[in-house]
C-alpha cells in the first residue's frame, strides 16, 4: 500500500450511480466526477510549511473532496488519489 507523507492522504473515489433518478442511463462522458471517497491511508501529519498539521481523518473515513484536488495515481491496477488534508472539504457521518 501507498504510505503518504506529512499532510496527505490516499483516497479511492466511490463510484456514483449510472443511472438518473428518472431512470435516464448516463454515458461516462455526461458523468460528473464523484466526489465521495473512502480514506484508504493517512500520513502522519506534522509541520507543514511551518504550522502544525493535526490529522482529522483516518483510515476508513467516507469523505467529501474537492472536485479538482489530488494527484490521480494508479497502483497495483486502482485508480487512487493523494489529496492534501486541506482540499478534503468533510466527513460523511
């Protein structure tokens, strides 16, 4: 697995629906990006560009991200991404 460092975390996108609520079938061009994903990495935090970092969220978090953040990866054929604590915009309860 993918270990981050200082004030990243590795995140897997959940995949959205493919199907409208109309029941309208979406081709992937016509999908927006989704934006939840499931935490599977968390770096250690620490001091960051001169401030501390305290970590807020762990392993196994579904978390809410902004839409163009992160570093697309593809390790062991998963499409991950590393994304800075700061661009995770919340945690879904």
């Amino acid at each position: 697995m993918l270990k981050p460092l200082q004030d990243r975390v590795v995140i897997k996108m959940i995949e959205g629906e493919e199907t409208t609520k109309s029941g309208i079938i979406l081709s992937s061009g016509a999908k927006e990006k989704p934006q939840i994903a499931e935490v599977l990495e968390v770096g250690p935090g620490g001091i960051v560009d001169g401030k501390e970092v305290k970590m807020e969220v762990k392993k196994k978090d579904k978390v809410i991200v902004s839409k163009y953040a992160g570093t697309e990866v593809k390790y062991e054929g998963e499409e991950l991404l590393i994304v800075k604590q700061s661009d995770i915009l919340a945690i879904v309860m």
